[in-house]
C-alpha cells in the first residue's frame, strides 16, 4: 500500500498539465434551468449505456425534487441512453474521462455556475454502487440541519472520511470560503487513489477545519479501526437498512481491495 501511495504522489504533476474542463457535449444548449435541489451524478460506462438501476436512482433524486444533472464520463452516450436521460434530467454533460468523479463534479459545478443564489441542496453522487435496493425518500428526511453535510457512509480508511460516493451539502457548507477553496484546487490527477487521498478525504477534512459539522447516516463503528465499511462491511451495512452495494462487492466479490474506495 505504501509503495502505491508514493506511486500515486509521482503522478499529480500531471493533473497541473491537463486540461481540467473536459467537457464534449451538454444537453440541452444554452442556459440549464435549475431548481433549489440540486444533484450532480457522475456516471461512467466504456460504451456509453446506461444501467437500468442508474436510470431508477437518478429518477428516485427526480422524483425527490432533485433537478438531475447526470455528468457522464464516458466520452459518449449511446442513443437510448441519451434518451432514457432527456425524460428525466435537467441536464446532462458528457465529458472525457479525466479526474475521476471529482473532476466531473467540478466540471459541472462550474459549467452551470453551481451554487447558484436559489441553491438550498446540493448532492453529489456517483454510479460506484449499485442500487437503491430500497426507497431513497425515507433516508433523505432523516438528513437534516443536525449537519453542514451528510454522507450515507464514513470510513476512517486513509483518514476520516465521507464516502464520496453520496455527499448532501447544506447552504452553510456550499456558501463557504473552503468550499469555494476546495473546488478551486481540484485537478484532474491521473490516479485513482490520489483522488480519494487528495479529494475524497481532502473534503471532509478541508471542511471540517472550517468548522462545519459533517455526519454519516450509517456512521462506522468508531473502534473497529481504519476500514471501508462498504467493502468490509458490507453485510452489516445491508442488515442495517443501507440502500445500496458496492459495484466492485456486487460484480467481483471484491471487499477488501485499496483501490476500490470511491
């Protein structure tokens, strides 16, 4: 592990000499109507599909009083997807496949100039799970003005953390000067596990040190040590009303591996 994370820490240069707005294509053209809930999904397919439960979960958001906007890294979408998509999202951006989740959100943030005055909400997510295995609605209530951002999960796996992979952001957080600082500072960085070292849990710890409050709806247990509860403890997470899997648990039996995190 240590040798990948020096590994990882030689390739950021590269994020310095690439371009970061990697934007091809956006639907519709022109100014994007947005309501006061906002959610920015990140999606990534190699031939440009669309999952059937990516279509559910980004209409559950829909139907939530989300407006949808679906930033797709894969370069393409086919055509059933793009349509699938124009029946239910505001908007949706495709872009190369540079920066990992991070480098779509900030691509999409500052095309749509993100937070806007009317901005209440803000979710961030991604297609790294699998699901909702069950209704979103009711775990979306439960995050209320008790945090400045809420995550489904936390993990103390390189330092804590909000998985990134969930992330609902409250006006106090959205409006601050170490939000606006962190954005500004994200690169397209060429690994994905200094993406997860540099912004994943770079979020978290940027804003807490700005004092804002930041809590998971599926806490870990804080003695069980430095582990990916949405691999290791993904059974548990499920016992416990937890709506979604992990891809890479779901597809490959995988619930240990590093460079899973995201």
């Amino acid at each position: 592990m240590r040798g990948r994370r020096i590994a990882a820490w030689l390739t950021a240069p590269l994020g310095y000499v690439r371009r970061r707005d990697r934007l091809v294509s956006q639907w519709p053209d022109g100014p994007v109507a947005l309501g006061p809930r906002v959610a920015l999904f990140c999606h990534f397919e190699a031939a440009g599909g669309l999952r059937a439960d990516t279509l559910r979960y980004v209409t559950e958001l829909r139907d939530f009083g989300f407006s949808v906007v679906l930033v797709s890294n894969s370069g393409r979408l086919q055509p059933a997807a793009m349509g699938a998509l124009r029946r239910v999202c505001a908007a949706v951006l495709v872009r190369g496949n540079s920066g990992w989740d991070f480098g779509a959100w900030r691509d999409a943030l500052v095309r749509l100039g993100l937070p806007r005055t009317e901005t209440r909400l803000l979710l961030l997510a991604n297609d790294s799970v699998c699901g909702p295995l069950a209704p979103l609605a009711p775990l979306l209530m439960r995050m209320d003005d008790a945090a400045d951002v809420w995550g489904m999960t936390d993990s103390a796996e390189l330092g804590w953390h909000l998985q990134s992979y969930f992330l609902l952001v409250a006006p106090a957080a959205l409006r601050s000067t170490a939000w606006r600082r962190f954005w500004r500072g994200v690169r397209p960085v060429p690994s994905k596990l200094l993406t997860v070292i540099r912004y994943e849990v770079g979020l978290s710890r940027c804003l807490r040190q700005a004092g804002l409050r930041l809590a998971a709806l599926f806490p870990c247990d804080a003695g069980a040590g430095p582990f990916n509860p949405t691999l290791a403890g993904w059974q548990a997470l499920r016992d416990a009303g937890f709506p979604f899997i992990k891809r890479s648990v779901a597809v490959d039996g995988n619930s240990a591996a590093p460079e899973n995190v995201l």
